[in-house]
C-alpha cells in the first residue's frame, strides 16, 4: 500500500459518491475540492464518503482507521480535498 494507491482508492470513492447524490465534480484535476467554498461535498456527502473511504481501506487492505476521531479532527480543514484526506490517511496510519 502506497501514496498512489491510497489517493486512487479516496479518488474512486469520491466518484462513487458524487454519482450517488448526483453531484458533478471536477475529477480531471490533481486536487478534487470537497467540503470548502471551492468544494460540492455538503456534510451528508462528506459522512458518506468517509465512512465509505474508511471501509474500503479495511476491505481493500486490512487497515482500521476513523477519520473523525480526535486526532483528524484537531487538523485544519482536513476534509478539504482529495489530497488533504490522503495526508490524514497517511499520518493515522504511520
């Protein structure tokens, strides 16, 4: 499990999730904005996609982690974008 692997792993979640509530992002960019001025992500949409992201990430390679504890929490905008949860990932887990 590496950096690419996990960012398409959240990458391939936020698409799934954009396409359940009918959302258009913008995908074709490098950083996808979620729940910011910039983002598409309303608060229902960001539960769904990290509860989503944290169960493909035990199904996909074993790893239990919560995206809402206190430690994620305590970051600045750590729901900002694709990229700023890939980081949050990374750090839970190392």
């Amino acid at each position: 499990m590496n950096n690419t692997t996990i960012l398409n792993l959240i990458n391939k979640t936020i698409q799934k999730v954009s396409t359940e509530f009918d959302v258009e992002i913008n995908s074709d960019k490098e950083k996808i904005y979620l729940y910011t001025e910039k983002g598409t992500f309303d608060s229902m949409m960001l539960v769904v996609l990290l509860a989503e992201i944290e169960e493909a990430l035990l199904i996909n390679f074993s790893v239990e982690i919560s995206l809402t504890s206190d430690r994620a929490m305590s970051k600045s905008s750590p729901f900002e974008s694709n990229l700023s949860i890939l980081d949050l990932v990374l750090e839970i887990i190392s």
